[in-house]
C-alpha cells in the first residue's frame, strides 16, 4: 500500500514560505492499493494529485473518494479536479448520510452559479454519490470501515485497509469528555501501520479553542499508544502554524511515542514498513462487497419476509407503535398503510417505542425515514421514545433528531 500527502492543512490553505515545507494545501490523501485508487478528502489539494494523475501511466480513470466531512478544507478542491473533467473517467464519492442533506447536494451547492461558474452536473465524468452510515465496505483490493467522530456537524474517520497494510485516517476530531467515547476511534486504529490524526491544536491552545472539534499532537500520542499502532502522522496542521513550530511539537511528541511523523507536502510512504504475513481486519469487521457503484438506500419492497404486525396502542391524541424486531420491516408500503388505517382522525403522532432495539443500522435508518415522510405526507408527525443511548448518537449524527421528536419515555411522548 501506497501513501501520498497532497493536502496536510487544515482549515484554510497556507501559501506562505514559512509554511510551505509542511504543506499549504488543505486535506487530500492518495491511497494506492494493488490497482485501486482511494483519495481521502478532497481539500486543494486534490488540484495537484488531479494533474498528476493526468499522466499517471497507472491511473485507470478509475476512483473513490472519501469525504471526512463537508467543511470547506475537505471539500474545495474538487471543482479543480482535472481527471473529473474528462469523459469516460468514473468517480465514487462517500461521505455520512445525512437526514436533512444528501451528500449530492452538499458538493453541487458549492459549485452552484454564484459560487463557481461550472456545474456538477456539467463535469463529463460519470460521478457516484455513496451515503455511509458507520459500516464496513470492499472495493476493489481494499477494505473500509466508517466510524463517526466527535466534530461539529460530524465527520467521519476511516479505516483503510488491503492484503498488507492498514491505515487509519481521524482527521477532524475532538477527544470526547466522555473518554470511553473515544472507542470508535480506537476501533479505527486498532494495530494499524498508520495512523494519521488530527494534531491541528497544541495542548497549551487546546483550552481556548474546546468545542472547535480538533485536537493535539499529545491526544495523537495518547490513541497510538493505546491502539498500538505502527507510525504516527500528525496531520491538519493549524494555517497559524509555521513550519519551525510543527518541528517543535514534532519532536515533543517524538518524546514519547518515537515513530511519529509529521505529514508533509508530497510525503509519500510505503506501507508496510516491515514485512507482515497476514492481514488484520477489525475483529467484528463483516464486508459488504459493493457490486455497483450506487447504493439505493432501504427503498423498493418489502422483502423482508418477517410476519410482523404493527399492534397499535392509543393514548388520547398518540398511537404507540411497539417497536419490530428489525427496523427494516417499517419499510413497507403495506406497514405504511396498516399504521395509517390504525390511527384516527384525532390523532396526529405516531410513536414508536424503540426499546427492544439496541442497535441501529444504515437499513434501519433508511426504513424510518421511508416511515416519517409517509406521514408527513398525511400531515402527521413521527417521535420516537425508549431510545438507547447507542442509537441516540447516531439519530444525532444523522441529524434526526432535527426533525424527529425524541421521548425520555412514553408517558412524555403521549402529551402533545
Ligand atoms: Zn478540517
Ligand atoms: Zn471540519
């Protein structure tokens, strides 16, 4: 496996002498892995890798890209992404799905005409939009696990690996105040050959800076140590941060986790660093290989097989729904139609009482946004209670909770 720094910034690009050594582009990582291509975020950095794919002998016109998040310093490059203009060329992009956005929205936005003067759509190559939830994916040689991290709006980490290497990306990410939320994370760089995280702050600026989703080279030395990874890579570097201080810290963090690195313009590495016989998935990791290049999200029929029947429960104004055994058996227009056919003219929510769940998937998540727009249709409003705090984090995440009413319990739930 092969990894190259286009982009190691953060924030904002840095064109300045003082800053060029570690690099002025914001966040793009190329990932080499047998044939395939993965670039991870597409900061400006994206521009040079782009160009130089040009007349890469090796490039297919073939690619997937991953998104971290849609703040500006992961996402401006793409509309400077030569191999994007050229027909015949095809690109997956992934990012988190979003309740209230679609990832397709969120980068054509930024090409809209008052921003930039050519479309999405007018790009000639063919581009895919694929909408993860915390997951585990093939494509081609490679293997990826999505985990949600701790940044305002969200944002995701990557465990990226193939037949030899592991590599583990967390860039934009706060420790939780929580610590033993910090698990996913660990997850993502659990005996990885790399680990490149977010080191935007230093512990002494961290202070002023708490709730801004970044952390420090020291909480970058503290999850290597724990996750036992191979190599460090300091990465996003504070734009305030000239070249003489990152070697400062660098070395601080030299101290006391010895091979760490700070990722640099065009640094490129070869992976593994030493020999290693067999590859390390996560332990509970179960691929779902991708046939296509787009994944249509829990629509179509039930297919579901199950026997389930809503049994509704009124309570004045409220019909309770108990919750099924599998959240993808709301995923029916006939479920749709037996809620509706339960309730009565005076009712107008719907709650489901999600406490024999304790885990939510994409499917999941799919299904009860197919059951809140059938009844947002009819003018009626879905809310949830009895939620377990692990599917809270991702109704959270996914922003459902911006449109979904969430109940401690049913009696909250029905007093309207
Ligand atoms: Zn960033
Ligand atoms: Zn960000």
């Amino acid at each position: 496996m092969r990894v190259k720094f286009w982009g190691t910034r953060g924030s904002i690009p840095t064109p300045e002498p003082t800053a060029m050594r570690y690099g002025g582009d914001t966040s793009c990582v190329e990932i080499r892995a047998g044939s395939t291509l993965l670039i991870l975020d597409a900061g400006t950095g994206i521009r040079k890798l782009g160009y130089t794919l040009m007349s890469d002998p090796f490039f297919k016109g073939k690619g997937y890209i991953f998104l971290s998040h849609f703040h500006w310093d992961h996402i401006q490059g793409i509309p400077f992404f030569q191999p994007g203009f050229v027909p015949g060329n095809e690109f997956s992009i992934h990012g988190a799905f979003k309740v209230d956005s679609r990832l397709e929205d969120a980068l054509r936005g930024q090409m809209g005409s008052l921003y930039f003067p050519v479309k999405m759509s007018d790009m000639p190559s063919s581009v895919h939009f694929i909408e993860l939830l915390e997951e585990t994916i093939t494509l081609g040689d490679c293997i990826v696990t999505s985990r949600f991290l701790n940044h305002p709006q969200g944002a995701f980490g990557y465990r990226v690996e193939d037949e030899n290497a592991v590599v583990a990306y967390a860039t934009d990410n706060e420790p939780w105040p929580d610590r033993h939320k910090d698990q996913k994370l660990h997850e993502l760089a659990q005996d990885a050959d790399l680990l490149i995280m977010d080191a935007q702050f230093t512990p002494e600026d961290y202070e002023a800076h708490r709730g801004w989703g970044h952390s420090t080279w020291r909480d970058c030395v503290e999850v290597a140590k724990a996750a036992g990874v191979k190599m460090l890579c300091l990465f996003h570097h504070d734009p305030y941060r000239e070249d003489d201080v990152i070697d400062q810290y660098l070395e601080l963090a030299r101290r006391e986790f010895p091979n760490t690195i700070a990722a640099s313009r065009e640094l490129t590495l070869e992976l593994p660093m030493e020999d290693r016989l067999t590859p390390r998935p996560l332990p509970d990791a179960k691929p779902v290989p991708r046939s296509g290049p787009i994944e249509k999200r829990a629509e179509g029929p039930d297919t579901s097989g199950g026997s389930w029947k809503p049994e509704g429960r009124d309570v004045g104004a409220v019909l309770f729904i108990g919750s099924p055994p599998n959240l993808s058996l709301l995923n029916s227009r006939v479920f749709h139609e037996a809620v509706l056919s339960k309730l009565k003219p005076s009712q107008r929510r719907v709650v489901l009482d999600m406490e024999a769940l304790a885990y939510i998937d994409s499917a999941g998540i799919g299904s009860l946004a197919l059951l809140f727009e059938a009844l947002k249709k009819k003018g009626l409003e879905l809310a949830l209670c009895n939620v377990s705090k692990a599917i809270l984090g991702v109704l959270d995440i996914t922003r459902f909770t911006t449109i979904i009413k969430v109940f401690n319990s049913a009696d909250d739930a029905a007093r309207i």
